[in-house]
C-alpha cells in the first residue's frame, strides 16, 4: 500500500483511539451508571424515612391505646368495687367509661390502617432495595469494563504511535507537510485513494480528463472536488 495512504490509516485509528478515551475518561457511561444509582438510593432513602415516621406514629398509638385500657379497666374497677354510691356519679363514670372505649376503639382503626400501609411500604422498599443493589452492580461493572477497555486502548495507541515513527521517516517532507497542513482541516482526513476514478473521501467522481491529467503528474496529486492528496490505488 501506498506509504501516505498507511500513515493516513494509523492517524485516523489513533484519532479513533484517543476520541473512545476522552469518552472514557470523562465517564460518561460510567456518570449514567452513578446518578441512576444515585437516584435510587434517594428513592430507598425517602421510603426509610416514610417508614421510620409510621414506626414512630404506630409506638404512640400502641402505648395510646394501652393507657386507655389500663384507665378504663381502672374506672371499670371503681364502678364495681362499691366505693361510689351517689348515682350521678355512678353515671359520671359509665359515660367516662364508655367515652374511653370508644376513643380506644377509633386508636385501634387508626392502628390498623397503619399496619396496612406498613406493609405496603415495606414491599415498596424491597423493591427499591433491590434496584440499589442492582444500580451499584452496574457502577462496579461499568467502573471495570472502563478501566479494561483504556488499559487497551493505551496499549494499542502505543503500538500505532511507534507504527507511526517508523513509517514517517519514509516519507518525502513535503509531502508529509501538506498532508499534516490538510489533516485538520479536512476532519482528519488529508490522504485518500481514487478507486475506480472515485475520490474515496469525499465519494466524488473524477472526470477523465482530470484523471489523465493526475496520472502524468509527477508530483503530488489532489482531488478536484476536495482538494485532499490522492494516491492510485
Ligand atoms: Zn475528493
């Protein structure tokens, strides 16, 4: 193959090469990994604290609910045990008894719907929990393969770095100059090869007069449509 066109094909791979570890390096895959994980968690976080507070809430309804019965087993004690005698007072206490109950009762209800929002809670956070678990196995995933694929992606530079040094000292140097004038400013590409009378950068077909007029020159040749450095394949 044509010198130029092999120096072309190790400084585009390079390009390649070094796009894919800017990419890598700034984490990308690796960052959409993280904030999922991250937004898991609040997700786990927010549902713990839902959990905690109904923890809270059904402690002081339970111990609610037992004081009630402890005084309305107390009054119930006082009403049977002789010690009032007048009736309105007997009446008094009747009232206060049953007035507890009821109050007792409505705790109980409360409690009760509690206990079922509890468990709908608690299914809830298994199911948060177990997407943490599977957003951290992806961070650590996603964590490795990154640090795999630079480790290769070093070692295949330095390998197409040294192809590079070895070939450009073949390389007639002013030729090597238009070439790395062009590079940048042709997106990377300043060499290509006519196939078939085809520029194969930029896919336009050459006349046959140019094309004639390309093969008796001698010196370097471009294409006429995107002035890149055309070699014959
Ligand atoms: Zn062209």
């Amino acid at each position: 193959m044509d010198r130029l066109l092999e120096l072309q094909e190790i400084d585009s791979a390079i390009d390649r090469l070094e796009a894919r570890k800017r990419l890598l390096e700034e984490g990308g895959d690796l960052a959409a990994a993280r904030a999922a994980m991250e937004e898991a968690e609040g997700r786990l976080g927010e549902l713990r604290l839902a959990l905690d507070a109904l923890t809270r809430e059904q402690q002081r309804l339970e111990h609610e609910i037992d004081s009630m019965s402890r005084k309305a087993e107390a009054e119930e004690r006082r009403l049977y045990d002789g010690s009032i005698a007048n009736a309105k007072e007997l009446e008094a206490l009747q009232h206060e008894i049953a007035n507890l109950k009821e109050r007792r009762s409505r705790s109980e209800d409360e409690l009760l719907e509690q206990l079922v929002r509890r468990d709908e809670l608690e299914a809830r956070a298994a199911d948060a929990q177990a997407e943490v678990d599977g957003a951290r196995a992806r961070v650590e995933e996603v964590g490795g393969d990154a640090v795999r694929e630079l480790e290769q992606i070093e070692r295949e530079l330095a390998e197409r770095r040294a192809a590079r040094a070895a070939l450009v000292p073949e390389l007639d140097e002013e030729l090597l100059a238009l070439y790395e004038e062009l590079r940048p400013l042709k997106h990377g590409v300043a060499a290509a090869a006519i196939v078939d009378g085809v520029c194969q950068a930029c896919r336009e077909k050459l006349s046959a007069m140019e094309l004639d007029r390309l093969r008796k020159t001698d010196g370097v040749k471009r294409c006429e449509y995107c002035r890149r450095i055309v070699v014959f394949a």
